[in-house]
C-alpha cells in the first residue's frame, strides 16, 4: 500500500495507540469510526426526552453527545493530529456541562447561566490539553475523581449513598468502556484486521450510554 496516496496522508498525523489497522481509505478505521453511531442515538434520545419533558438535562447532553460522536468519528475516520485533539477534548464538553450543572445546585455561583459555567470548566480543560498533550491521561483521571468526590457529597448532604442506583448504572457502565479502552491500547485483545468490531468500539458505546445515564441520574438527584 503505497501511504502518500491514501485519503489524510498529507495532513498531521494524530497519537493513536490503537489496535485496529488504519485502511487506505477515507473511513481509515472503520470499526472505530462506525461505533460513535451510539453517541447519535443517545443524543436523539435524550433530545426527545426534553422535548417532552421529561428530561431536563437531555438537551445539554444531547448536545454534548453529539459533540463527542461527531469528533470521535473524524477522528477515526481521517487518524489526523488536528481531530485526533478534538476527539479528546469533545469527552471534557460532558465532564464540563457536569461540573456547571453541580456548582450552580449548590449555589457556588450566583449565575444561572449554565452556558458560562460550562465554559468556566470547558475553555481551561482544552487550553491544558492543548499545552500538556502528553497528560491527557492525567488530565482525564482528575477531572473524573474530582467530579466523583463532588457527586458523594451532593448526595451525602441529600442522606443519600454514594451508590444509587441511577449512577450504578452509570459507573459500571463507564467502568466496563475503561477497560475495553485499557484492553484495547494495551493490545491484550487485538485482532488488528477486526473492522467490524474492536475493544474500543465497545468503549464508545460504553462512554455513549453512561452519558445517558448521567443525564437520567441528574434528572433524579438534581431537582
């Protein structure tokens, strides 16, 4: 396969540590690219919850799901350094819309607009993956403990457990997607010539349903 040829070669290649085969062809990972079709589905739904009411956070992360599919699927399509980057990035969009929605329950800030918290979270979170590419793990994993300590004491100041059952779903299901996403980069469960399926098709399921029920968990314990 002559590379200089193929769809992207001549853009900025991105840091993807995968198992698939990347193709000669404008969709260069295709089980990748296909499986970010469950960020759509989840995004439509949740749209229509709030639609009919019965979801007040599916809009927000409707829209966030979107995001995250829509990048993750250039990003596998094309395996460029530029969408390589929003891949990423798009994930701390639902992280970011988290963190606005808790501050603003608590009455950390005085402002209701949830549009400038977010961008409060979400504006420095790109700013330092863009700076320290190379911690984008550590970067990752503290804004996920650091949301997790906050939700134990929301729900320890409503007498509730850190585990209820709305984010059991939640954290299993994103728990289950981590280690396909680890099994995945590791290579532990490879088949690199797999386009229908990899470990890390199943972590874009995984990321697209726990996003879903963050969004339900936050319909319950967030009147």
């Amino acid at each position: 396969m002559n590379e200089v040829n193929c769809p992207w070669m001549h853009y900025p290649r991105g840091n993807f540590p995968l198992c698939e085969e990347a193709l000669c062809e404008w969709i260069r990972q295709p089980a990748n690219t296909y499986s970010n079709i469950g960020f759509f589905l989840v995004a439509f739904y949740l749209i229509y919850l709030y639609i009919k009411k019965q979801s007040v956070n599916g809009l927000g992360f409707g829209i966030c799901a979107i995001f995250i599919g829509a990048a993750s699927f250039m990003a596998h399509s094309s395996g460029t350094k530029f969408f390589g980057f929003f891949d990423f990035a798009a994930i701390f969009s639902a992280f970011s819309l988290y963190a606005a929605k808790d501050m603003i329950y608590t009455n950390t800030v005085k402002t209701k607009n949830v549009f400038l918290v977010f961008a409060f979270f979400f504006g420095p979170a790109v700013l330092l993956l863009y700076t320290f590419t190379s911690f984008r793990e550590v970067i990752f994993v503290t804004f996920v403990i650091g949301l997790l300590v906050w939700e134990s004491k929301i729900l320890k100041a409503q007498d509730q457990p850190f585990l209820v059952n709305s984010n059991k779903k939640m954290l299993g299901v994103f728990l289950i997607g981590a280690v396909s996403l680890a099994l995945d980069a590791s290579k532990v469960i490879c088949d690199p010539h797999n386009h229908f399926f990899q470990m890390h098709s199943l972590w874009h399921i995984c990321c697209a349903t726990s996003i879903f029920f963050l969004a339900r968990h936050l319909d319950q314990h967030r009147p």
